[in-house]
C-alpha cells in the first residue's frame, strides 16, 4: 500500500480519481493499492518565540536576538485534526511508501517535509512532479516518480527561505516595535518592497513640473514637430517665421521592421498584464490561475519560466488550434511556429503557464467570470506567441521651414502577424481600460509619400505647450516589475536569481503591506500609508535593501543546486541581526516621536506579556505598551457562544488570576447551562481560552 500526500483536498480529489482510489475514509480516500490523503497548505509551521523560553513571551529589548539553537516546529491553527490523522495513516503497517504528491515547487516540499518529519515518519519517500492536472499528466507523472531524496537541496532552500524569514521578521519586528513603541511588522522582502513604494511616492511629491514648448507646422494632412524648448518666446519666434511660408523635404527614411511575437506567460507577466488590462490584483490573478491548474484547465502556475521544452513541440499546433477554437474572436487555423517557444535551458522545475487540452469540453460559461478571463489571456498568449511576427515599414521625414528642422514619423503595417489575435482580445475586452485604450492610440499614423526635395507652398504653425511629468506611481504591474528586477544591476551577470522574492510569493508580499496598515490601494494605485512611510524613515539600509534581499534569495537558489550549506546561509541571516540588535539599543532621536502611543483608557490589570498596564477600550482590553499586542477583544466569537459579555470584572480577573470560574455558561449545541472555570492561555503572539471542568467547586474566583 502506498500513502499519497498532496497539498489540498482538491488535488487529492484529482489524484484518486486517476488512481483508481475513490473510496471515501476518514481524511482520506483509498483504492487499487493507493490511501490517497492531504494537506491544508501548512499544517506545520514554525514554533513561536515562546516555545524558546518564557522570557519571550515579553517584548523586550534585553531578549534580543532570538536566535534558535534547534528549531522547533508546532501544528498550525485549525490543522491538528488532519495532521492526526496523516500520522495515523503514515504508521499504518501497511502503508510500506509514502508518494510526495504536494505542489512540485520549493514551498511544496516545505509542506510535506515537515508534516513527514513531525509525524516521525520514516518510511520511503517518492516524489510527484508534474506541471498539469491533466488525467494524462497524472498518469505520466506515477509512472515516473523519482527518489525523494533528489530533492533534499530543495528542501534545505524551503527551509532556509523559512527561517530566514522568521529570524529577521521576528527580531526586526520586535526591536523597532520596541524602540517606537508601535507595532512595526518588518519583513525580509516586503520591507525593501515597501522602501520602494516610498521612495516612489516622495519622488512623486517633490517634482516640480516644467513647461515647455514645441513648434508644429502642419502640411497637406499630416503634422512635424520641433524641438521642445524652454522658453515660450523662442517657440513663437519660430511660429512667426514658418506660419504661411514655405516647407522643404529634406531626407526621406524608410526602414521595414518586426516586431516579434510575445513570450509565453510565467507568473510575473500573467499578473501583470491581467492587473494592466483587467485591474486584478497580483493575488487574484493567482488565485485564478491556481483554480484553473486545480480543474486542469491550465498548467502550474507558480513558474518563473517563460518556454517549454522540445518534447512538448509536437503537441503544440494541435493545443493551439484546439484552446483557440474557443474564443469568439479567434481565427482558425492558426499558424503555429513551436521553435520561438521552446528552449530547454530555460526550463528548470516548471514550464511556462499554458491551457490545456481540457478547454475541449468546457462549458465556458460556467467558469467563474476570473478564471474565464484568465484563462482566455492564457489562450491568447499561446496563439501569439507562437504567431507570425508583426511587421510595418516606419518612415521619418525632416523638413525646413523658416530656416528651422522639423521632424514626421509616420507606420505603415505590412501584415499583423500575432496581432491579428492580440488586437481582437483587446477589442473583446468589455471594460477596456485607459492603459489598454492608451496603447491603441500610440500607433503613428501613415505619412503620405514623400521625397527629398519636395517643397510645399503654404503651411500652418502654431505652438503646442506641454508639461514634465512626475514619476509615475506604482500599480501593482510596475511593482512586480521593479520587484523582479530590484538590485540586478549590483549583481553578477550570471546570477540566477535576481529581485525582490520569487513568482510565487510577491502577490503574498503586497497583500501584506496592505494588509498591515502600510500601504493602500487608490484605485489602481499603491500608496504609501504615513505609517508605512515612517517604517522606512527609521529602519536601517540593511533591512531596506533591495540589494540584500536579491542576494539573499540568490544564495537560496544555491542552497537549492547544494552548492552552498542551509548552515553557511543561515550563519549569515544571524550575523546580520546581531549586527542590527547591537546597532539599535535606543530610538533615533529625529524619529521618536513619529508614531503616536497608545490612548490612555481605565486601566484593569498588567500585561502579562510586557507588564504594562492593561487599559479598557471600546472594542475591548489592550496592553498601554504599543510594542506588545497583547489585546482581550470584548466580541469574541469564545465568549458570545458562551453566553457571556466580557466585561471589566471578568477582565480583571483573568489578568489577575488566570481564570474565572461561572456556573451559568451556555452550551452553543444544546443551549443547556453548566459550570466551569474559563482559564486564560496566552503563548506570546496570541490569546486562547479554554474551560476547566475540574474546578467547579472553586467559587472564590467566580464573576
């Protein structure tokens, strides 16, 4: 018997079906020789701060840095249940292997990594790497499962990228918390990200726009302009001269160009183009494309890879005429060139996203209106990418009038080539945005023809003004742009991993910032927040570099091909927080008032986290101290099933006491009463209340 592992319910549900195992268990299906189970993303996670010793509970600078010797691991919340029973089955005796069937990426093998190793697991390990849901890739897929060990460098770089994350965030967050005595949530990636926003937004606020002026003569039709100068004066000047006087055609220059076809999606250009074209945030747009794999109707999503490999060329004309035959505004046949998408150097775990054959029988209308809309952008991108290319003849003409050079361009389309089908996608689009309209309108227009020598009789001039624009702030398509890119320049050429994060994490990057207060969406806008612009203002170049985090997570990627150690990386992920720690024993004077204390309310008891005063608010009973987060919410879901209101009293109580005994609480199923104690649990990040049973016969601490 072998035990199947994957990373959702949904791919399990996939997976069974293709293997024959398809009857229902508790937590699991089974069949044909296979128990097929799963996880819910992360079951296990890294512990909290507390599990390293009480003293961590408190926030303080004294405890800093946490720097775990050996790190240990906790079920995450709500995932106790099924990692039972993953255990349960992993100690069947006879289950005799185990298939890692979770997402073939670094995060994947995260995922069953540690749930094998918390479960005390130690039987054989195959692994599962496929890039489709596809009943045939499935299939592929188990009849070509590989060692689990070959991928034991992938896992020390999952492991790494974790702690990595959890020393910097945890130590980083805690100081500058600490130091401002404000909740300041720092990260390893989305500090930098956020310290891009804002140097953004300031460079925004502090442009001064500048006029200038450009003379235009207009001729039979078409327009030439001249340079742009400074002055108004100079421009009419030129006005004066050329309006009514004559033009002559100096040179006339002609060159055919193409444009190539488009490369096929990875993740970073799908979210991109679908937050320029359709406004969805880099995180719908995954979202989306994760639910198409799922239903296998697309490829894995989660790629940086932008081709496909050889073997796949044969099968392509076929996928694209049959993916495009879908689309209302598609013409078919359509000319296929495999060779301008495959390059088997650049395919390392995954391929490039693509539809699947899938689309065939799909009832289109039923596909979610997200899911539809991407997966027409996938369709369309396969056709053009694997297009004719785009050709046009670009002419320049430079004329004289009045003694002064003047300059027409005009294009003229010689075949559309691949966009033939990008320009009736675009057309398709019913909520065209400005960005998309603005694009269609940059086409040149076609110049009549011209000859050097020519001269027109009579023209017109005028002056056209214009401004300098601003630095254009960022939406969420400029951003993951500037991510994927943020400190290339210092790095080696050769350097595989560049930017800021990877494909898979920066729509979880952005969310974030947006999430904790830092940034906000206007629009399609991401803009700084006043607290996000002070977080920048007072952490220090190490934390806010683009430059530090590329090289860090090219350091992974070396992890990864094991030529370098998870303990050699991790060495210096723990120097450089020391290094901060020591640097920041007290706020920097300029920027220790920036964030506002916590108001003042009626204080019920003491922190037992930090020892401050705990004060009563209207939403419930908060630590004084704003670096520690300690908080006792008046509507919690806990106390409304019971029946109970928390008031002062029995606030007061458990802070002082650690619990408070009632003997009329009510039972949510039965809406009967019963006596017990509710006893206050608190692991240092946050608040649990459980009932004891044992005590009802301890009146003393009753409300």
């Amino acid at each position: 018997m072998k035990l199947v592992v994957s990373e959702k319910p949904s791919v399990a549900k996939s997976l069974s079906a293709v293997l024959g195992a398809n009857e229902r268990g508790d937590g699991c299906s089974h069949g044909n020789g296979y128990i097929v189970s799963w996880c819910y993303g992360h079951l296990v996670e890294l512990a909290r701060p507390a599990a390293y010793g009480e003293q961590y509970k408190r926030w303080a600078y004294d405890t800093l840095p946490i720097l775990p010797d050996v790190w240990q691991y906790m079920p995450s919340d709500g995932g106790k249940k099924q990692l039972n029973t993953l255990r349960a089955l992993m100690q069947r005796d006879d289950v005799k292997t185990i298939i890692n069937a979770c997402d073939a990426g670094r995060e994947g093998e995260l995922i069953f990594r540690l749930v094998y190793q918390y479960c005390g697991c130690e039987k054989p390990v195959e692994r599962l790497w496929i890039s489709s849901m596809e009943d045939a890739a499935i299939r592929d897929g188990f009849e070509k499962l590989r060692d689990g060990a070959a991928y034991n460098d992938l896992y020390h770089a999952a492991l790494c990228r974790a702690q990595a994350d959890w020393v910097t965030g945890i130590n980083a967050t805690r100081l500058f918390s600490i130091l401002y005595e404000s909740t300041l949530n720092v990260g390893r990636v989305q500090s930098p990200t956020l310290a891009m926003i804002v140097s953004r937004e300031a460079a925004v606020q502090c442009f001064t726009p500048e006029p200038f002026y450009t003379p235009i003569i207009e001729i039979d039709g078409f327009a030439a302009s001249g340079d742009k100068l400074q002055t108004l004066v100079e421009a009419e000047n030129i006005r004066a001269a050329c309006d009514g006087g004559s033009a002559t055609v100096l040179s006339v220059e002609k060159k055919e160009k193409a444009e190539a076809p488009p490369k096929l999606y990875d993740l970073t250009t799908l979210q991109r183009d679908a937050n320029r074209l359709l406004g969805y945030t880099a995180q719908q747009t995954l979202d989306y494309a994760q639910a198409l794999y799922e239903k296998k109707l697309a490829t894995y999503p989660r790629t940086d890879s932008r081709y496909i490999t050889g073997d796949m060329a044969a099968g392509l004309p076929a996928l694209v005429n049959l993916t495009a035959m879908r689309l209302p505004f598609a013409r078919v046949p359509m000319p296929v060139d495999p060779s301008l998408v495959v390059n088997d150097a650049k395919v390392s775990d995954h391929h490039a996203i693509l539809p699947t054959g899938a689309v065939r029988g799909l009832g289109w209308d039923t596909l979610p209106t997200g899911e539809r809309n991407i997966l027409t952008m996938l369709i369309v991108r396969l056709g053009c990418a694997v297009g004719e290319a785009h050709t046009f003849e670009a002419a320049e003409a430079v004329l004289e009038c009045g003694g002064y050079r003047f300059t027409a361009k005009g294009k003229t389309i010689l075949h559309d080539g691949w966009k033939t089908l990008d320009a009736a996608f675009r057309t398709a689009l019913k909520n065209k945005n400005s960005d998309s309209a603005a694009e269609d309108a940059q086409e040149d227009s076609t110049l009549p023809e011209l000859s050097e020598g020519q001269v027109f009789s009579t023209v017109a001039a005028s002056v056209r003004e214009g401004k300098t624009s601003p630095p254009k702030r960022y939406t969420e398509d400029t951003l993951l742009a500037a991510m994927e890119t943020a400190g290339a320049k210092e790095m080696p050429t050769d350097a595989e991993r560049k930017g800021l994060g990877t494909p898979a994490t920066r729509a979880g990057i952005i969310e974030k910032l947006v999430r904790t207060g830092f940034i906000e969406r206007k629009k399609k806008l991401l803009i700084p927040t006043n607290k996000g612009a002070n977080l920048i203002a007072v952490l220090p170049e190490e934390i806010k570099s683009p430059l530090l985090t590329a090289e860090w997570e090219q350091k992974l990627k070396q992890v990864e091909r094991g030529e370098l150690t998870g303990t050699a990386f991790m060495e210096g992920i723990a120097a450089l927080i020391q290094g901060i720690v020591a640097a920041h024993a007290a706020p920097l004077p300029q920027f220790a008032s920036l964030f506002a204390g916590r108001p003042k309310g009626n204080t019920v008891g003491k922190c037992p986290r930090c020892g401050a005063d705990i004060t009563e608010h209207a939403k419930g009973f908060f630590c004084s101290s704003r670096a520690c987060r300690f908080a006792l919410w008046k509507d919690s879901r806990f106390w409304q099933a019971k029946g109970k209101t928390l008031d002062k009293a029995i606030a007061g109580t458990l802070l002082s006491e650690g619990r408070v005994f009632f003997s009329d609480l009510k039972s949510e199923r039965t809406g009967k009463k019963y006596a017990a104690a509710v006893v206050l649990e608190d692991d240092g990040n946050k608040v649990h209340f459980k009932l004891d049973f044992e005590q009802n016969d301890d009146r003393r601490k009753s409300a």
